[in-house]
C-alpha cells in the first residue's frame, strides 16, 4: 500500500507501525520529492496498462496496489532541483493521473476529499443522509440574515470554507451573535449563520469503514456560554468513548457512502435531550487527540482498512479502470 | 438553467440564441461578480432546503434549476469591492456548495471536469472503453524512456498536463521526437512519449450527451511531417462533416459514461488504414470554429440539452441530494 504524506507525520507513523506489525508491505512517498527521490513511469501498449513508482529506492507497481492513504502530501515537485509551476502541474498530473488509474482503493479518493470540504454540500447531505441539522442559513441578502434571526434569535456565525487562507492557515473561531447586529455587512460576503446548540458535550466521532469510534467530551457546568468552539475552549473534562445510537450509526454510515469517503471525522453538539446535532465531516480530521485520551484503536482500524484484501469495495469513482490488464 | 460564464464569451452567446429561441428561461452569472451584482442565500431547516441565487435583479430558486452549464466561470468574488483570497474561497464554497446540493444536471459536473483533465487517467480509460490508443509511455526513468524509443522508433513528446499556466495560458505543441535522443533529462519532469501517428486527417468529434458530431480535416498531402500538432500547422483543408463509425461511436459513449460527462470534445488522428486514434478528450473544449466550418448544430444541441426537461439522467455525482424537500 501506498501513504501520500510529509516527512514529519506523526500522525501517520502511528498507522505505520501498526502496518509494519501485519507485515504489509508499505511505500510511503511525498510527491514534493518528484523528480528527486521519487520517480514514476506509466506505459499503455496494446491496450494495458503497467505503471511503477519508486520512492527511496523502494519499486512498487501500481497493478499489486491495494491501497492509497492520502494523509497529507506535498505540493507536487515542490523540493525539486529546480521548482516552478508548470513542473507541479507535470507531475501532479503524471503521479495522480496514474494513480487514478491504478484500481487501488482510496482513503479518501481526491474527488471525494475535494466534494467534502463544501460546508453547504455537507449540510444538505447530513439533512439527506437523516442526521439532525440545526437550522443554518448561509447568505449575502442582509434581509434574508435579519429573517433568520427573528425566527432563530440565538445564533453563532461561522465561516463557509474552514481555515482561514493565512500561511500557516488558521481556524476561524465559531462565535455567538449577539443581539441586536444589523447584519448588513453580509452583502460584503457570504455568511454562515445557525442555531446555536445549547450543548452539554461534544461529540467526535471517527469513521474508519464501516467502524465508528465516538468519543464525547462533557461541557464544563461552568463553562463561559459565549465560547461555542470546543477548539478554543480551555480543556477541562478528557474525552471518553461513548456509544453511538443505532439510528445515528445507520446515517453516518448513510452519510459516508454518498460521500463516497472512507475516513471521517464528525463533530457533533449533544444537547439536554441527548440528541446529536450535526455539525461539520472533517475528512481529514486529525485523530491522534482523540487515541490517545480515549485509547480507541483508531490507528489500528486504519491500518487494518488499507491493509484489507481486494476486492475492492464498490467505489463509483475506481471502477471504470478497475480492470488493470497484466 | 443556469451559465456560469465570463460576460465576454460568444460561444456561450450562441447558444443562449437558441436558448432563448426555445422560452427557456436563462440566468447567466460570473461567479466573479458575487457580493457584487450576484447574490446567494441557502436555507436549511427541519431537513429542507431552500436556496436562491440572483444576477443583475433576476432571481433563480435552485429548486427549480433544471441545468447549469459551467462555461468559463471567473474566480469567484474576483471583482468584489475589496476581493481577497478568504473572500474567494468563502464565495466558491457558498456558490458551488449550494449548486451541488441542488440536483440540476450539470455540463459539466466541477469533479468529472476535475477528473477528465488528467491525461494519464484519459489515456486508461480510453483503453478500457475500447478506443485505439497509440502506445504512450509517461516516465521520469531515462531508461525506461530509451527502452521505448527502441521499440518504438517515431516518437512525439508533449505535456502530460495540457497549457503551460502562464498568464494567459499557452499551450506547448506536440513535436516529434529526433532520432538519437539521449532522454536523460527525462529525469528531470514527467516526460510523455507516444507512437506518432502517420496521419491522414485530423478528427474533432464533439459529443453533446448521446448525440456525436464528428468532423474531419484532410492532412494536407505536401504538409511537413514535422509538424504534428493540428493546432500549429498552416490551415488548409477545412473541416468537413464525417460519419462516425458504429464500433467507435460505441466506445466514446462508453468513455463519457464512465467519465460522467456530458460534453467532451474527442482529438483523433486517421491513419491510413481509416483507424481512428484517440489523442485526447477536453472535457471543455470549443467547438464554436468547427460550427462555423461545417454548419453542424452544436451550439443547438447544447441548448437542446441544456433545456431538457427532468427526470434527470442519473449521474452518480448528484443522486445522494437530488431529492430536495419543497
């Protein structure tokens, strides 16, 4: 199997050694290392398809890949001897292209990852797949926004996107409305409002497959109501696992097939009636938090995935090349 | 329907003749004008979802939006009052976020176009839908470079990739490989080598959902075999109307189904025998100069396509949201 990252994962080691322990053959490469220590060939003669990449010395064809993890690669020939743009854009084409190619399964399949950091494709999905959503409204209509607030009078703002595009990128905090805002600076850019959960804990839960490990971290009785963002909040309860109800396992796992990925990282609001309010899939969440406070074998139920025999599962986006010929 | 396009294009002006020809009711929007005169809003509450998108006064509810043809979209929120990359990133998100989840068919889907611009992944799939493809080789090895070239004498080179990203855009011919390359520089970016094709035409067959439309264009019998590439040679012969052979025909649509779209414009070169070769499918390639050329109903077609009515031809991209609530 085949790990797209950086050099310094930590992350990825931890699913590294787990491989290494079942004796799976693993090539770990990142594709800003094309041209330097990474290298790749593809040959289409008489209607097959044979490909090879060598990392470090290591050769792997691509007809004998089981899978791919795509943790966190490099741009594209970035430390090569002499980088430029149009030798990303090669190689990014060449190392993807054949990889696309290739029949391995995905965790996560680049189209399926790119699909799901849309936050209004995640939230008609949730809706779709039967997971709770708290009413949102994403708008630039400032009457629109003061509608909302009417029906809805405690909100939070968000961003669409995510992380805001600094270098390094940084999290935009998600921060209570307070009363009374005019709401027309929304006409400047889009914005997403939704009804604040008045939580009593956080929920994250870890798709792997088909295996869900949730964890849950209680919300401090003390706890400053204005920070809503577990991620700037002062750590005070740990995480615990926590049991995830049968009805919502059946449309995480609904969620998750449409959404054609393999790994998942939930973040749920429980509220006083116990219900799970969805938030946001993070399909690159990290997860080494969670493992080591919870001690869920998170890394090993991913090491398991990629290190599972063919055939592949039923992915929409392998099977039109799914047939390598020899 | 709905055209995301620049306000300068004339193909999609022709088109939007026939559109309106029709009394389909078109809205035509630059994503680059969002927070400008185009403006969005979503809504999602009790499991519905509402959304409405609106362009110089007219208003579009995405329920009702039957297509959306991405023609030459600008960077999203590009000529807002005071455009930044958040800006953009936030506006893509909330434009397309919304688009996907609203169950119109689209010309063509963001991830089949994404997809389809891979060259090596055209070239596999091209084999497995059953075109003829010319033996290609795409190596960073020099070895395995002059291995092929021995077993294949007649060589081109072009870009795995497509246009050189300068600004704007140039593209980088196909030329034809000297005898007594050494290919050490192979080693240095993705090279890709094919079997030159000793030509007599050029074949632009454009597809339009189920509907192929081939044209073909005579090489012209004194023409320079150095010359390869179609785009840079002297115009002499014009395009002409040809019938697509059933074989072929066949397998194009196996290679859009696959694909999943629902435009592409197929480059084959006719060798002596009559065997079409694929070269390459642009999944937004024009077609206005072979309409003009043949008088074939392209740009009516589109519209015909465009404007046709529900239930939707069952993409894979769109099903898991294609039921929105009233």
């Amino acid at each position: 199997m085949l790990i797209l990252t950086s050099q310094e994962d930590v992350t990825a080691d931890m699913v590294v050694v787990h491989l290494n322990a079942s004796g799976v053959p693993v090539v770990r490469l990142d594709p800003a290392d094309l041209t330097g220590t990474v290298a790749l060939s593809a040959e289409y003669v008489h209607g097959a398809f044979r490909g090879h990449l060598s990392s470090a010395g290591r050769l792997v064809s691509l007809e004998s890949l089981r899978s791919v993890w795509v943790r966190r690669p490099g741009t594209a020939a970035a430390r090569a001897p002499e980088p430029s743009a149009w030798l990303t854009e090669e190689a990014s084409q060449a190392l993807y292209g054949m990889l696309r190619g290739s029949g391995a399964r995905w965790m996560n399949h680049p189209d399926a990852a790119r699909r799901a950091r849309h936050k209004p494709w995640q939230l008609r999905l949730a809706q779709s797949s039967g997971l709770p959503v708290p009413a949102t409204l994403i708008t630039t209509f400032p009457q629109a926004a003061r509608d909302f607030a009417e029906r809805y009078p405690d909100l939070v703002v968000k961003p669409v996107s995510g992380a805001h595009p600094q270098d390094p990128p940084r999290a935009v905090p998600t921060t209570r409305v307070p009363p009374g805002v005019d709401f027309a600076a929304v006409a400047y850019g889009p914005t997403l409002l939704q009804r604040r959960v008045a939580k009593r804990a956080d929920i994250r839960l870890t798709a792997v497959g088909d295996r869900l490990l949730a964890a849950r971290k209680a919300t401090a009785p003390d706890g400053d109501p204005d920070v809503v963002d577990v991620r700037f909040a002062p750590s005070t309860a740990p995480w615990h696992p926590v049991d995830v109800p049968p009805r919502l396992a059946e449309a995480v796992r609904t969620y998750l097939r449409e959404a054609e990925l393999a790994y998942g990282a939930f973040d749920f609001a429980e509220d006083a009636d116990g219900t799970w309010w969805f938030l946001e899939c993070n399909q690159s969440g990290q997860f080494g938090f969670v493992e080591v406070e919870t001690g869920q074998p998170i890394s090993r139920t991913i090491a398991e995935w990629l290190a599972g025999p063919g055939p592949q599962h039923h992915s929409r986006h392998a099977d039109c090349c799914g047939s390598a010929a020899p």
